[in-house]
C-alpha cells in the first residue's frame, strides 16, 4: 500500500456492512471507496487507483464472479490484491 494513504476499494451490498466496513478502514487510515453494486465496483477500477479490493461474494452472486473475471483479464487491474468476503 501506498506510504501515506492505502486506497481501498469496498464491494459490498449490504448497506449496514459496508458503512462498517468504511468507518473501521477509514479510522485506520485508509482512503475508501464503497460500491454496492459491480458495475460502479468495475467502473471505480477503471478510473482510479486502488490498493486492495474487498469483495463481498455473499448477495453479489455471479456479478461478484463478473468482477472477478474482468480483474483477470485486464492488465491494469490484475495487479491490485483482491480478498473475497
């Protein structure tokens, strides 16, 4: 992660978890991006930088496997770290 501030986008549907999720990162220091669907999830890759990805899989389903294939084909962000949830 960058050495002033990771950047961490959140993949989450769950409007409860994901707004935990956000104030737990960002009270550590980090830069955070929440997309509760894939598509804003896809498109936040393609014009940003980030650190690592969280993805929920739970309610996100198949588009969750949509996120994950893209991440493999495109080169620009295969090199972020991804931890599904």
């Amino acid at each position: 992660m960058d050495s002033q501030t990771g950047r961490i986008l959140v993949v989450e549907s769950d409007p409860q978890s994901s707004k935990s999720l956000q104030t737990n990162l960002t009270q550590a220091g980090y830069e955070v991006t929440v997309s509760e669907q894939v598509d804003a999830a896809l498109s936040a890759l393609e014009t940003k930088d980030f650190d690592l990805v969280l993805l929920a899989l739970g309610e996100n389903g198949s588009r969750g496997g949509e996120l994950l294939t893209r991440r493999r084909s495109e080169p620009r962000m295969r090199s972020v770290p991804l931890v599904a949830m």
